[in-house]
C-alpha cells in the first residue's frame, strides 16, 4: 500500500508527546519572514517530524500583507484537522492577519516576529527598532522591493551563524515587497487563539525590547533565548520545543 510523505500525513500521538494518547496531532504551518524562504525551517521541520507531527512549510509571497494572507489562507483552507500557525519575523504579521473563526486553529506561535495590531503596519513597528536594516532597493514591476545588503546580512540577520553559513543565506535571501511593511493589519488573530512567542535576546532586526512589547501587549506565553534573527537556524531545538509546548 502506498504511504504519503510525512509531511502530508495525519498523525495520531501514542506516545504523549504533542497531544493526548490517541488524539489527532494538529498539523503544523510554518510562515518564514522577508529575506528567508522556506528551507529556513528545515532544521525545525526535521525535528518535528521526527516528534510525529504533520508540518507544512509555505513559500510566502512577500508581495503585501494582503496577498500573503491570501495566499495562507488558501493553503490552510486544504488543511483538515487543527492548525498550529507558526510565523517567523514578518510572517508573525500574516499569521496574525488572519481570520481564525473559518479553520480550526488550535494555537499561534511568534518567532521573532512582528505582531502587529489591528490598523498597524510592520513598518510601524520596524521604525521603532533602534538600528535601521542595511537595506538595498530594486524597482520591479513599479514597485520597490527590497534585501539586506550582503556586507551588512550577518550583522543583522545571523549574527550566531559561521561566516560561510550567513554569507550563503545572504546570497540566497529572497526580496520583500514594500507593500509587506506598508500595508496593515486587519485582523488580531491572537485575541482568540492561545499565543506563544520566542523572544531572540541577540537580534539586531527586530530588537529585543520591541519583541518584548509586542509579545506582552498579547498576553503571549513567552520564551526568551540567547539568539540572532535567523533562531531557526542556530537554535532549532528552542524552536521546535516551543512549537510542541504549542501543540499539546
């Protein structure tokens, strides 16, 4: 009989990790921020599969808050069973934007991430970081879209990574739409959903107290870490602990 790949399967916990013995595991869906892509996950996805989970990992479009939210919700809409929204820098502000009546959202987990506030723009928040980002602008299709200048991605995004990791990660970041910072929030989707965020202590993108506020103006169940920006890739234990916490 032929098997689905794990990350297309429903798993049922016999173990008690993640859940209940019994019980349906919810399927994990993991949105990674400007300048990522979704292999920036992969240390966390292979840790939760490992755990028994199903896990989606989306290519977020990064062309506005409002298509990327689309975009979301049309996967999650093909997702049966409950959800566990993970969203990591800019991708906490598409998780957030969502509508967590229509889909069985079980928890949010905010990974460095921006959590904006209904009419709030990342932007916003980003202009209260105390080290602006060395960015580099293209215009594409009438719009600006915009990446972290190599000589300074390191510094800001990885600082915990080796140098030849980080410059990699520089080389293959992927550019964000302004839109994606100028566009705001239209929904609060922590209001209703139990939320969980990790706090990086060593981020020089979104700074440490700025993660703080975010994460205490939600009443989110906060982890602190000794991390950079890029905490998916040089904490992956943290994360993909914090994520089960969210699950269970």
């Amino acid at each position: 009989m032929h098997t689905p790949p794990p990350f297309l399967m429903t798993a049922t916990d016999e173990s008690g990790s993640g859940g209940a013995p019994g019980t349906v595991r919810p399927t994990i869906v993991l949105v990674h921020g400007a300048w990522a892509d979704s292999s920036s996950w992969s240390p966390v996805v292979e840790r939760l599969l490992a755990a028994g989970f199903p896990v989606r990992s989306i290519a977020n479009p990064l062309q506005g808050l409002d298509t990327d939210t689309a975009y979301l919700l049309s996967h999650l809409a093909a997702i049966p069973g409950p959800i566990v929204l993970v969203g990591h820098s800019y991708g906490g502000a598409v998780i957030s934007n969502i509508d967590p009546s229509a889909y069985d959202i079980t928890a949010l987990v905010y990974v460095a991430a921006f959590i904006p506030l209904k009419g709030e723009a990342v932007g916003q928040l980003a202009a209260q970081s105390s080290t602006p980002l060395p960015l580099l602008s293209v215009e594409v299709d009438g719009a600006a879209e915009v990446t972290i200048d190599p000589a300074g991605f390191r510094a800001a995004f990885a600082g915990d990574l080796d140098e030849t990791s980080a410059a990699n990660l520089a080389v293959a970041q992927r550019p964000a739409n302004v839109r994606a910072v100028s566009e705001p929030s239209v929904n609060e989707a922590f209001r209703s959903v139990p939320t969980w965020a990790l706090v990086t202590r060593q981020d020089h993108a979104i700074d440490v107290d700025l993660q703080r506020m975010m994460s205490g103006r939600v009443d989110a169940r906060v982890t602190e870490v000794d991390a950079s920006h890029a905490v998916m890739l040089s904490r992956p234990d943290a994360v993909a602990d914090l994520i089960t916490q969210a699950a269970r």
